[in-house]
C-alpha cells in the first residue's frame, strides 16, 4: 500500500517501480489463486491490464532462471517495458531526433498525450528552437525520459530517408488524434449514462414523492371528515 500511494498512474517511470518493486513479491506466492488475486489487485491500483502483468511476471520468472545473476539487473528495464505508451514515445523521440520534423507536428498539442511525462516533455519541447534549451527545462525524471528518447533507435528506412520520417510521424499523428477522440467520446458516454442514471433516480424519486403525497392528502381528508363527526 504504501508503494502505491506514492505512484502516480500517469508517469511511466511511477508505474515502472511500482512493477520493479511489487511484481516479484506477487511472483513469490506459490498459492496460484492468492497469487491471482494480488496479481488482479495490483493490476487495478496501477490501472495496467492484467494481462499485462501476468505477461511482464512470466518474462521476469523466464529471465530470472535463464540467467540467475543478471535477473534483476533487466527488472527496471522489463517493467518499463510493460507500462510505456509506445506510440506516444515514436512519435515524440522521431521530432525531437529530427528537428525538420517539427513543421508536421503542429496539429498536435499536449492533450494527444496520456502519459504525464511525454505530455510534460512534449509540451517543453514546443517552446525550445533546440535540445540543449530544451534540457534545460527539465527536472531529473524529465531528463531521464528525454535521454531515453533521444537514445531510441529507429529501423534504417526511417533514419535515411526524411520522407519516410514524415510519413511516419504523419501516421502516429493520426494514431493519437484517434485515441484522443476515442477518449473524449468515451467520457462523454460516461457523461450520458450517469446524466441517464441521475434522471432515472429524479423521476424514481418523483414518482415516490408523489405518490406519497397522494395518500397524504387522502389521510388529510380523512382527518378533517373525523374531526367534523366528532
């Protein structure tokens, strides 16, 4: 608990420790369905698919016993491996490698990203000319995920040829506006059903009141009627 309370489920590098951290502790149940149910419990504190982790704990189990002294060493980087948005981390480490490619990137904005470090980077980057200010502006995590994309590599068709760059970011571009719209759409469902439901307890409780008053005034009338007999 006290691991997760100090994550933050938009940072990757949050996610990434908390995974380093609690992933082996839940691989050391033997019991297979507590094993599971801490498996599911973190899976719903760090807002990560189960799958995900049982993925990331059976590569962890793999490595560890292919090569028992250097496990641990590849455990941050795994971990990370499973949480990051790599569509996000494409898009944002081609323009910041490729300062031509900044023209294309104009119809996005830092709403396109869901993690708070590529949101945070991103939004950084679009007022620096060049990587050297753009350092400058950033905390260690920051800086940390900047050199971690700059260090990304990309396939030889890509790293040769600007046109292929464009294209590609061209692609991730359209690839975020549509998750972002699948999310704005997404809320506002959510949004109208709960308006939906709100509705349904008014007019529940309406029906309630009112046919609580009705037998009141009936009682009411009765009262009256009694009180003229006597």
């Amino acid at each position: 608990h006290s691991v997760i309370s100090k994550v933050d489920i938009n940072k990757v590098k949050d996610k990434s420790l908390a995974i380093q951290k609690l992933l082996p502790l839940v691989g050391e149940v033997k019991d297979p369905l507590r094993q599971a149910h801490y498996r599911q419990k973190l899976a719903r504190s760090l807002k990560v698919s189960e799958t995900t982790l049982t993925a990331a704990l059976k590569k962890s189990q793999s490595d560890r016993r292919g090569r028992q002294p250097t496990g641990t060493i590849g455990q941050p980087r795994l971990a990370r491996e499973f949480v990051s948005n790599p569509i996000e981390e494409y898009c944002l480490a081609l323009l910041i490698q490729y300062p031509q490619l900044r023209q294309v990137a104009q119809e996005l904005s830092a709403e396109h990203f869901e993690s708070t470090e590529n949101r945070e980077v991103f939004t950084k980057w679009q007022c620096s000319p060049d990587i050297a200010k753009l350092k400058k502006k950033l905390d260690a995590n920051l800086l940390e995920h900047l050199n971690y994309l700059i260090n990304k590599t990309f396939p030889p068709a890509i790293q040769e040829n600007d046109k292929a760059r464009q294209l590609t970011v061209a692609g991730c571009i359209l690839r975020l506006q549509e998750r972002l719209s699948k999310r704005l759409e997404n809320r506002m469902e959510a949004a109208l059903n709960l308006e939906r439901e709100e509705e349904g307890i008014n007019a529940e409780l309406a029906k309630l009141e009112q046919e609580g008053i009705e037998p009141g005034q009936q009682l009411q009338q009765i009262f009256i009627k009694q009180g003229k007999i006597k």
